[in-house]
C-alpha cells in the first residue's frame, strides 16, 4: 500500500481515511476512540495484524464478541466501566461524525432529519436509565452487553450494525 509502505497506520492518517467517508462531519474525535480501540498494543499505530482483528470482529464478530470491543470503545479509561462523561464523548464524537443536519435512525437503517431534542446529553441520559441497572452511575461491561442484547436499537447504535448482521 502506498499510504502505508511500512505496513502500519498512524492516527493521522486513519483520520484522513475516515474523512473520505464521513465529508460532512467531524471525524476526529470519533476517529480517535476508533483508533484507540484498534491499537491493541498501544504503539501509537495500527498493524496489519490489529487492522485486521478489528475489522473481524466488528464485521463478522458474533454478537457478544462485536459489544466486548465496543465496551473498550466506550471505556476511554479503561477502568472495566463506562461512566456518564465517557459515555457522552463518544456519543459527541458519533454526533460530530454524522454532521450537524442528520443523525442514523437505527431503527430502518436510514438517514434523516436531527430532531432538535435529540442531543447526545439527551442519548446519554437514555442510555444509562435502560443499561445502569444497578443505579451507580456507571455502566459495567456486563450491563452494556445485556442491555444491547435486550435492545436491537441500541445495540445498532452503540455498535454502529447497520442491521445485516446475524444477531
């Protein structure tokens, strides 16, 4: 590859990758957890071998396989949950990337139009009132991948399924 003559890819140029697909939003943030998720070995760069298990498991991982690699995603400190702050920078990130004027209905699969009252703070507060179940404040990995198994909607959403998949 000509991008990648070393066989690796830097964070700089995934940004640059997700860009071509997501012109209208702001794909750094979001790129940034991606990244984070993907480089296993915290190098600071993405090899082939963290490429491709990555894009395995969020292809055509199984269910419960696809929702441990989101659960890192969303544990930007990695401390074994999700608190409500990380919660919502990845929420702000999916936002930022899907530009300003739309948002992903899960439920179809399609584009429309933002509701004004559908904030990530708003997705935030529904998402720990269905996942927390415990009422602690935060979201354990077990409570995350109950909680997506239990809704298909939310499973489409924090885990970016289109819906193809066979869960």
């Amino acid at each position: 590859m000509p991008d990648c003559p070393n066989g690796e890819l830097t964070r700089k140029k995934f940004i640059q990758v997700y860009r071509q697909f997501f012109p209208n939003g702001q794909a750094e943030a979001f790129c940034t957890h991606i990244f984070r998720t993907f480089d296993a070995d915290n190098s600071g760069k993405i090899d082939f071998k963290e490429f491709l298990m990555a894009i395995n498991i969020t292809a055509k991982g199984n269910p419960e396989k696809k929702l441990k690699w989101a659960f890192k995603m969303y544990d930007i400190d990695s401390n074994g949950s999700i608190d409500r702050q990380e919660m919502l920078r990845i929420i702000e990130s999916i936002y930022d990337l899907l530009g300003a004027g739309i948002t992903k209905n899960a439920s179809n699969g399609g584009m429309t139009g933002r509701d004004p009252y559908d904030t990530p703070e708003s997705r935030t507060a529904q998402i720990f009132a269905i996942m927390d179940e415990d009422k602690n404040g935060v979201i354990t990995e077990e409570e995350f991948i109950r909680g997506c198994l239990a809704d298909r909607v939310l499973y489409q959403m924090l885990t970016a399924d289109t819906g193809d998949s066979d869960r």
